[in-house]
C-alpha cells in the first residue's frame, strides 16, 4: 500500500525580500512600458488626426 504523507512542501520555499523585490520592479517595469506605449499610441493618434484636419481645412479654405 502506498503511503499518503509528502515529504516536504509542495509550494518550496519561499522567497527573500530581494527576490521579492526583483519581482515587483520587473512587474512594474512592465506596467509602465505597456502604459507608457498606450500614451505615446494615443498622443500620435490625436496630432495625426490633427494634421489630416488642418490640412483638409487649408485645402477647402484655400481653394474657395
């Protein structure tokens, strides 16, 4: 018959605060990478949008 117990832990040990630490700085590194890339996307969009606009506008205007 086979025995139930474990020996030892399933999760292992746990980590330090270093590594901890290691850990929270690359999450938030990469939170502000993808927040920082959203930022920059959003920003292009708009002084695109922009530019189309003050183009069209000038065109219009200019050829009235």
């Amino acid at each position: 018959m086979v025995s139930m117990e474990q020996s030892g832990s399933t999760m292992g040990e746990e980590p330090t605060w270093v590594e901890l630490l290691v850990s929270f700085l690359l999450i938030g590194a990469v939170v502000a990478a993808v927040g920082l890339a959203v930022i920059v996307s959003l920003v292009g969009l708009t002084l695109w949008g922009k530019a189309l606009l003050r183009r069209h506008r000038g065109t219009v205007s200019g050829g009235s």
